[in-house]
C-alpha cells in the first residue's frame, strides 16, 4: 500500500476530506478540524518535495517532532531528567546554591552529601578539631606594585570579564548596581565601558582586549589619547590587558555589522553597523618587551593606577619569556588573572572550548611558582577566574596561590541566568545574554542588583565560616598543605606533596634543574615569545648541567 513512516501524513489527508465533508454534511464546525488537517497536509507534501531535511522527506510532518524535541532537549533534561549531580558546565545543586545566597534563602544541604567522595576527582580542604572565631573584618587584598601611584583594594571576590553586547544593558546595569551596594569590581570585558557601567556606578577593572575598544584608532590600533582620557574616569580602578581567555584561547572574534547598535558603537569606538573585529593577537605589542613597555606605558598614561593582563596558560616557554622581560627591565604589572580553560564564554568553537588551554589549578600553580622561582612574586598580585562560585572553590584556590578570585557565571546565576545554554542565539529566557529589548525587559534591575550583592556578601559569609572551620583566622593562610586531592585510588596527598612547588629565586639559580619548569625556562628569551631552543636541545643542555 503505503510505507509505514507515511502513515500521519496519509492519515491527515483522509481527516481533511472527512472533516470537509462532515463541515458541509452535519455541522459548520467541523471546517476547525478542517483547517488543521489541510495545514497538515500541506506540510507533508511540502516535507515530501524538500531537499534539505532527508528525515523531513522520509517522515513527512512527524518528521517535525524530531526538530521539535531537539530544540527542547536543554529543557526536557533540566526540568525533567536532571539530578542535582547532573548538568554541565554547573550541577543543580550548585546552580541552587547561588540562587538561594542571591535570595538570602538558606542554603542548606540536606541527608548528607551526593558527591562521590571516593571519586579520583574529588578533593577537599581538612577541618580543625580547634575551630577559630569566625572574622567579620571584610574581606579585601590590595592590588599595586612599586610603581604604582594608585592601589586599589579589591574584594576577595569580584565579577569577571563579561561584555555589554554578550550581556543586555539591564543585565549590566544590574552587576555594577550590585557591585556598586557590596564594594566590589566588576570587569568589562572587551567590550569596554557603557553607559550602562557609568549609570551603576560601581568599581570598573577597564579590559582592554585586542580590538582597543574604547580607546581604538580608525584603523583599529591603540590610541593613547583616547585610552588617557577614559582611564581618568575615577570609576575605573584597574586596566587589565587581556591576552586570552580560558574558553577560547587564541582566538579572536567579529561582531557582525547588524549587530552593533548605536549603544555598543558608543561604548566600543566604532561605526554603527559595521562588522567589529577583534583579532586573535595585539597590535601594540608582538614580544614579551613590548608587552612591559606597553604595560608602562598604560600605567603612566592613566596617572599610575593598577596595571596587569589576564591570560590562559598555554606553551610555558611563553610565559617564562614575559617572566625574563621582567627580570630585564625591572617593569613589571601589578598583577596577573589567571583564567583556567574551564572559564565559560557566550559563544566559541567546540573544539576551543573542550580541548584548548590549560586548566585553572595547572595554570595557577605554574604561574605562581614562576613569579616565585624568579623572585617577583611579592610584587605581584595573582587573581583567578574558572567556574569558582563557592567558598570551598575560592579557599581551594587561593591555597593554590592566588590572592583573590572573579567568577563571571556565578554572578550570572545570581542576575537570573538559568543556565539554558542559549547565550549565542539572542533568545536568552531571562533576558541576561540578549540584545533583543522585549527579552531583556523582564530582568528587573533592582530587583537583580539587590541579588547580586547578596550572592557576593553571603559566598564572602560562607568562606569566613569555612576558614574559621579550618582552624584559619583569614582566608590568605590557606596553603597548598590545606587542600588534600587523590592521587589514584588509594593514594591521598596535599596538593604541597601532589604539585610541585618553587623556593623563591629557584629559577635564578643557574644550575637548576626542576621537571616541569627548567626545560621550558631554556627555552623562554626576553625578547620573543617564540622559543629559542627546542625543547630537545633544552633537555640535552640540563642533562650536561647535571653531569658537571
């Protein structure tokens, strides 16, 4: 007769004939049914003469359920199927717990944990049985090296890179009103400084990506005179030169022409309705001197405030050769954010995102001995940034050697984000990661703002309890020594044993020789972040150190 999978399509032709003759024959109502299964029909011999859908053309109309239920997945899985271990990039539970601080809700954990504790993953920061009083003194690190006029003392815990145009105006204007209310920074991201930002009020870290928006040139390079009027903005407390991010290191971006609109033309510098590029690398510096005397060069022109850059840790050589720019030419930045490949972005290819940089406890770890080994560690300041929303994420981290902590997600959640995983299609449910200006209408503004700075002073709550649980007086006297990992399935080791950890000025030796480090110290030249000598060469030239 008919193959089985045409059954709904020959079906609804036979109701559309049924259905008109019942409208004509019995009663004036039927032409409803009438009208649907004609629609039908019609759908199905379209499916039938398309081209492009091979499922649409072998199930006519049903096939539309397949596109229907794809389409839904994110939601069936969330609502439906998700356990609160389940979802990824962040679980139930922990999405719960930022809602609940955001709320002022008590976030308690009922009938014990669900995690698998004797998962080769899961690591934990040992209690004392001489808990101290909890400090209420706030939390703060200051931010500034020798050469600079103007220190800024940040909070422990701060709002990362995230651009206006990624977020809605309201979505921003939310963040800074609530970072403006609990005396935290919130990072612009690339995109520069809106109106948005200026309306909040709040302390701004300035980014200053590849594209110079805000400070940007006809021909897209870097304009001193404009950077030197916008960093007076006494709202800005720091300029941070992002290098990379951790979701999508070494890749650039355009924003197309359609898309920018007159407000984010005035925040970045550029023509309405033209295509805004960001390319993968900078223009105002190609070498690791450069980069210092770029770095110099920001921090005079914006009368002596912090100055540093934000980066993903790849090829280690690289980042040891801006290390002996340092140690050549004695400039060095206020401060480094290290952004683990963990760290979330709204839109960037699969493969950049799963399998490109390295992850924040490596990344950090590495830094930090390398500032240490060449002795500039007490100089500069470290800050960390990859999927870090709770107190047991900031004290693991900062035993880990940073000195404070941005989460761009967490503040997200806590701004009404649901995690649906749709910030690259301008349909955003919640009206966070969106340009359409009806969607971004339902986020409330005061109403966010108010959850913001509530999420940040009870995360900042909850660390104070957990380092007093501890037996620590403040977070900065978490070590590695306090955060215990497993190594295989029986081993168990402090991340000072797991790791290996740098004795200041270890790298200045010239006879050392340390795995992990010395070898790519070799290859790293003040003068190019291309290596100097393969790591071949380098391997071979420790060896002869060790044999004499």
């Amino acid at each position: 007769m008919f193959p089985a999978r045409y059954f709904v399509f020959v079906l609804c032709q036979v109701l559309t004939f049924v259905s008109f003759v019942l409208m004509f024959a019995w009663n004036g109502h039927f032409f409803w049914l009438f009208l649907v299964f004609a629609v039908l029909s019609i759908i199905g011999f379209l499916d039938l003469h398309q081209d492009k859908h091979a499922v649409l053309r072998n199930y006519p109309v049903t096939g539309h359920f397949r596109y229907l239920f794809e389409a839904i997945r994110p939601e069936i899985r969330q609502y439906f199927f998700e356990s609160n271990q389940d979802g990824r990039p962040f679980s139930r539970e922990r999405r719960s717990m930022v809602y609940d601080r955001a709320k002022n809700i008590e976030d308690v954990l009922p009938f014990g944990t669900e995690l698998n504790v004797y998962a080769s993953s899961y690591g934990w920061v040992n209690h004392s049985i001489r808990p101290k009083p909890e400090n209420h003194d706030e939390l703060r690190v200051t931010i500034g090296g020798p050469d600079c006029k103007h220190p800024y003392s940040a909070s422990l815990y701060n709002i990362s890179a995230m651009s206006f145009g990624s977020l809605s105006a309201n979505a921003i204007l939310a963040l800074n009103k609530g970072a403006k209310a609990g005396n935290f920074y919130h990072d612009t991201g690339e995109g520069s400084v809106s109106r948005y930002h200026r309306e909040g009020g709040g302390d701004l870290v300035w980014e200053l990506g590849s594209g110079y928006f805000g400070c940007r040139a006809a021909d897209g390079s870097f304009d001193p005179d404009k950077f030197q009027k916008q960093a007076a903005n006494p709202q800005i407390k720091m300029i941070e030169i992002k290098m990379s991010q951790g979701a999508k290191p070494g890749h650039g971006g355009v924003l197309p022409g359609s898309k920018v609109t007159e407000e984010i033309a005035e925040a970045r510098g550029v023509p309405v309705g033209q295509d805004c590029i960001s390319p993968a690398s900078h223009s105002a510096f190609s070498t690791p001197l450069e980069l210092l005397d770029f770095i110099k060069t920001l921090r005079e022109l914006s009368g002596g405030k912090p100055v540093g850059f934000k980066l993903c840790i790849g090829h280690r050589w690289e980042f040891m050769a801006i290390i002996k720019a340092m140690l050549q030419t004695g400039i060095k930045p206020d401060f480094i954010v290290v952004d683990g490949a963990e760290g979330g972005t709204g839109a960037a290819p699969i493969e950049f995102a799963n399998r490109l940089g390295t992850p924040l406890r490596q990344g950090l770890s590495f830094v930090h001995n390398c500032l240490v080994g060449s002795g500039l560690r007490d100089d500069i300041r470290i800050g960390a940034s990859g999927k870090l929303i709770s107190a047991f994420d900031i004290a693991g981290i900062i035993a880990m050697g940073a000195d404070w902590v941005n989460s761009a997600r967490g503040f997200m959640f806590a701004v009404g984000c649901i995690q649906s995983q749709s910030c690259h299609t301008n349909r955003c449910p919640t009206g966070v990661a969106t340009q359409d200006p009806k969607r971004q209408k339902a986020l409330v503004v005061p109403d966010k703002a108010e959850r913001v700075a509530n999420f940040h002073r009870n995360t900042l709550k909850s660390l104070m309890a957990f380092t007093a649980a501890s037996g620590l007086s403040h977070p900065r006297e978490f070590k590695p020594e306090h955060f215990f990992v497993r190594e295989g399935q029986r081993a168990i080791m402090p991340a000072s044993s797991a790791l290996t950890w740098l004795k200041k000025g270890a790298l200045l030796d010239q006879a050392h020789d340390i795995p992990g480090y010395s070898t790519y110290w070799d290859m790293a030249v003040a003068d190019s972040f291309e290596a100097a000598k393969s790591i071949e060469v380098a391997k071979a030239l420790h060896h002869h150190r060790s044999h004499h």
